[in-house]
C-alpha cells in the first residue's frame, strides 16, 4: 500500500498527518460522475456494473489527494437480494415493491444467496486493481436497522411512522427483521472483505430517531452482532471496522463500546469532548458539517481546520463530512478542504 | 390553583403523582379542534382571536384530566410582528414574504412594539380567567435561534441550509439576528407572565441540527440571554421556565445549566441517564415517542408506564412527548396515555 494512512489512523497509530475522506465523494457534486451516470442510464445499471462502479469509484481520486477510496453502491443492494425489488425513480428516492409489515412477510424474510450480489463484490475486485495499491478501499454496507427502515415503509419515509410504531407494537417482528438483517449484512460484508476491502463501514443512518432503548435492542444490538461475526472469522477478524449512527451523539459511549475500530461522528457533535469521553478505545471519524462546503475556499479552510484542532493531538482522527456531501457542492471547495486539513495536520504533528 | 401538580414537579417539589400534559395537545387531533378551525377560516385568525384561542386552549382539557394548559398559538407571531409577513398556505408550512439574507436586511431588524402582540397576552388573560384557577398556565416562545431559521429561509425547510451556511459564513449576521430575537422574545414572555402565564417554555426546535460550536454560540446563549433577562427581573423571576431543544440530548449538561427550571427531552434521550447526569439541578419534561400514540391504548399504557419508571423516584418529572402531538392520534389513545401515567406515578409514591 503506497498511502496506508488511513488504515493507520483507523488503528490509532501515528500518522504524519490526518487522512481524510468524504461520504459520498463520488457523487452528483462531480459533472464527471453526471457523465458516467448519464452513459449508464441509471443509477442500478451504474451500481450493478463493476466497469462503471470502478470509473466513478476513482473519480474523486484523480482529482483530490484523498487518503481512502469507497466502494460506489448503495446499501439497499441486500434488501433488493432479498427479493423486495429495489427501483429508483427519476428524481426520488429508492423505493421496494414488498413491504415487510406483517407476519408473513417477516417470516418469510431470510438472507439472501450472497451470488445475487456478485455484482459488488466484482465491483470490489475491480475497483482494488484499479488502485493498484495507491490507498485503501472502504467497503461498506447500510446497518440491519437502517435496512430494515426501508423494508418496511417501502422506501425513505419523513418520520419513519410505520417503523417507529412497530418498535413499541411488534418488537417480535422488528426484532426478526434486524436479525436476519444482521446475518445478511455480515456474510455481504465477508464476501466485500474477501473480493479485496481493506476496512469496512457500516452506516446506521437512521438509528439516531429511535429512542435510545429501542435503539440499544434494534440497531446497537445487530450492528454488535455483526462485528462480532467478523471478528470471530479468521478470514475477517483483520480487517478494520466503523460505525456511524447519524444523531447517536447521545449515546456515544455505548456505541464506542459495540467493537468497531472507529466510530463516525455526525456534525453535531462535539470532536473533542467526543475524545475525552472515549479515551484511546476507538478511532473517531467526522465530523464537518457538510454543508459548510456550500460556502467558500476560505471559509471551508477555516472550518476543516476548527475540527483537525478538535480532534486533538492523540492518533486516531479521520477528517471526513458529518454527513454525504451535497450534490450542489462546488468542487473547488473540496480541494480547499483536502489541503486544508492535510496541511494544518501535518503542521500541528 | 386547585391543582398545582406541574408547577411543583417543576421546581422539584414532592407531588402525589407525575404531572401530564403533551405538546401540541390542542390541536387537529381532536375533532372539536378541527371546527373551531373550521369556524375561524384560518390558522392566523384562530390564533389572533382571543376568544377562539381560549376555546381550543381548553378543548384538550375537557376530554383528558391533564395537569397543564399550554396558550394556543404560534412561535412565528414575534418575527410577523417584526414586519416580516408571516402566512399559511393551506395544506403547507408557514411563509414569510422577507427573508433575512443580507446585511441591509439584517440591519433593519429590531424588537418589535409588543402592542402589535397585544392579542397573544388577551388570549392569555382570556385562558386564564376561563381556566378559572383549574391548572396552572404555560406561555411559550420560539428560541432566539428556531426564530431565525424561519426568518433566514422564509419558511420551513429540509436541512436549513442558509442558516447552516451563514452560520460559518457570516456569524456577524447571524450573530445580530439572535440577539435581537432574544430582546424580543425576553419582551414577549414578559407581556405573557404580565397577563397571567404560570410557566413560560422556549421551544429550540431547529437547535439540534447545529454543530457543538454553532449551538452554543447562537442557540444556547441566546436563550441564557432570555431567561437571564427574566430572572433580574422582579415581575417575572418567580415564574418558572422550561428549555426545549430537540436533537440537543448530546448538548444536555450544558443545557441544564443555562437557567431554566426545567429542561424539555426528545424521545431520543434516556431519561434515567439524564437524570442521573443532571442530578436534582433541573425538573426534566419528557419523553415519549409522540408515534407511540399511533398504536393501540394498551402499547400506549405500556410505553407511557415505563418512561415514568425511568425518570425514578425522585421529584422533578412532568410527563410529556419528546415532541408534539401528530395530527392523525387517535383521541382515545390520548385518554390511556394520561391515566396510565396518572395510576401509575400515583402507584410508584
């Protein structure tokens, strides 16, 4: 590995600088990325084709000297493997033909034969000779309840009502659902592992609405359960983890505590009491407010650097967005990021 | 007052049972509200007329033995009083015909002349002689912060992305809004505690989607500064006063110091970990799931019963949602929701 500083930084090792990387950093903010996702038709065939999924995998490191690569998919590729038929319309957002609402359909849920998803980890194994060693690859996969949010309203939701009205109604199917949502994203994230991902992510998005019981039982719980069959792996045990649960500030304790190498932080939280309150147990990922690369050079600078001083001197900091970057974001004010915080870090060491 | 349970639960006083009432609790979920609605023509015209104002405030009294009235109005009356044109489209959110974008803009902003409020405090006058001594009455107020978002954007938005952007942008401009709205909303209050409110609560409902930093700078102290200008004032500083700010459960050590009586929780927080890092300083309100009103009266009950076991034995709990009521509860499940509370709390003294 030619640039292995996030990989370091991840295992709390000294690094000359810190590493940074974007959520969603090959994405719609790139007219590139608009090209290729244009020659594709759609955003399944772009996801579903390991020649294309690699071309805009790379694009953001041909512009910028950023320190990881991640694997372009979507997390709703297991759920579509399950067979509740993953679409995207033009202009919304994902939807599912099949709901998972009652007992016959929970019941007949179970984790999919990982050669549907060939796809990706095809997509992993390209994407890794293409970089040919320059930095690592994030593979990743959305948390079991994150999934199951969707599976169950059918698509994005406002409020999540149905989701959060089963929690407290039907634990019993919640609780099946996140179960084998957890055995389906271990075995994905095994073969992700297998096909060449040097770290993997898990993203809770929507954890954070819940209350923190149900929480700790529906996605705390499942995401444990899927570290913990990594880590009990000879094949996985290696290679390093995070987690991010967007809106789990409050409960970043717990979460510092599920067996992840590093935990991601949304921008609300505080860096670096975040760091007081976990000592050396994780790495912390995060945590700019994305929207702050709406502004200007100099204001992104100033920002990007108010985090690095944050994250303080101890090892263990990868700079990334609280959150994916935007589509209208300038790409200019990326690049003044990436220096930013690769020129101030290197500096403060 | 023939039943003060919420105001001595508010400054931690022992009380023979959990004090109830529930955020939104007038409102398109009963269907007397939705005649009078009717009646009215529009939202503007129900809030700014004293005596139909009076009317919905009680309706919720009528049917449930909850233990606090809370004004029926709007956090928007204060910047429509700045002579910023506040309006509701029908079946959308509100509209302000100016927005506050730019220096001139910004400049020209100042407290308003709370005569142009005079129909907030007749309702409260009004509500308060029909209450007749019944429960105590709560007034309220938008945060400083939650005012200036509607005002930046001109209305509602998805991820207040203006604000969130002058905030790193141009903190001066930002920095003037708060601090105007804060002498306004300090006025405010104080011409409702004149007329008769019991208990005044600041509503941050936009707050929890700042970074740490942007929080405690433009939420955060400008409510301080409010309850700081109540507090040295001889008319108003015996009236208790609560503190809301959704997604703020990661900000709540530092809430629970900014002056407030009580502090308001989401339903993310856990209220057994919050009352055990805030101690006996602040009375706690909170924290249901307000979705759990969607399910059924014996889940509600359930639910309901085990948010009291988690806020303990010690005094200093009001019983509350974690946000405001949905439009589509069942009134019925209402009704279960007070009474298990009620029984329950009753029960555990």
């Amino acid at each position: 590995m030619q640039n292995d500083t996030f990989l370091r930084a991840l295992r709390r090792e000294p690094t000359d600088y810190t590493p940074v990387w974007l959520m969603r950093q090959a994405g719609r903010y790139l007219p590139e990325y608009t090209r290729t996702r244009a020659r594709a038709g759609s955003f399944m065939t772009l996801a579903q084709t390991p020649d294309l999924a690699t071309e805009v995998t790379l694009q953001p490191l041909e512009r910028y000297p950023l320190d990881a690569a991640i694997l372009f998919s979507d997390i709703l590729t297991v759920p579509d493997a399950m067979g509740l038929g993953l679409s995207f319309a033009e202009g919304e957002g994902p939807r599912f033909e099949r709901t998972l609402r009652d007992d016959a359909a929970v019941a007949s849920l179970d984790v999919p034969d990982m050669e549907k998803l060939r796809y990706v980890f095809d997509a992993v194994s390209s994407i890794k000779r293409a970089l040919a060693g320059r930095v690592p690859l994030i593979g990743f996969a959305g948390s079991p309840f994150t999934l199951a949010c969707y599976m169950i309203e059918g698509g994005g939701s406002e409020d999540y009502a149905t989701v959060r009205t089963m929690a407290a109604a039907r634990p019993d199917l919640l609780a099946r659902i996140v179960d084998v949502n957890a055995r389906a994203v271990a075995a994905y994230l095994r073969e992700q592992i297998a096909a060449g991902a040097d770290a993997v992510m898990i993203f809770d998005t929507w954890g954070g609405m819940l209350t923190a019981a149900a929480y700790r039982r529906y996605s705390l719980a499942s995401m444990r359960a899927v570290l913990g069959a990594l880590a009990a792996d000879t094949a996985t045990r290696a290679v390093p983890t995070i987690v991010f649960t967007k809106g789990g500030g409050g409960w970043l304790d717990e979460i510092a505590a599920c067996g992840a190498a590093g935990v991601g932080l949304d921008w609300t939280v505080d860096l670096a009491q975040a760091r007081a309150r976990v000592g050396a147990r994780v790495a912390l990922q995060g945590n700019l407010d994305p929207l702050v690369l709406l502004t200007d050079p100099e204001t992104v600078a100033r920002e990007a650097i108010a985090v690095v001083e944050a994250a303080g001197p101890a090892p263990g900091h990868i700079f990334n967005l609280g959150h994916g970057i935007v589509p209208r974001t300038p790409p200019d004010n990326v690049a003044a990021l990436v220096e930013a915080v690769h020129r101030a870090s290197r500096r403060a060491r």
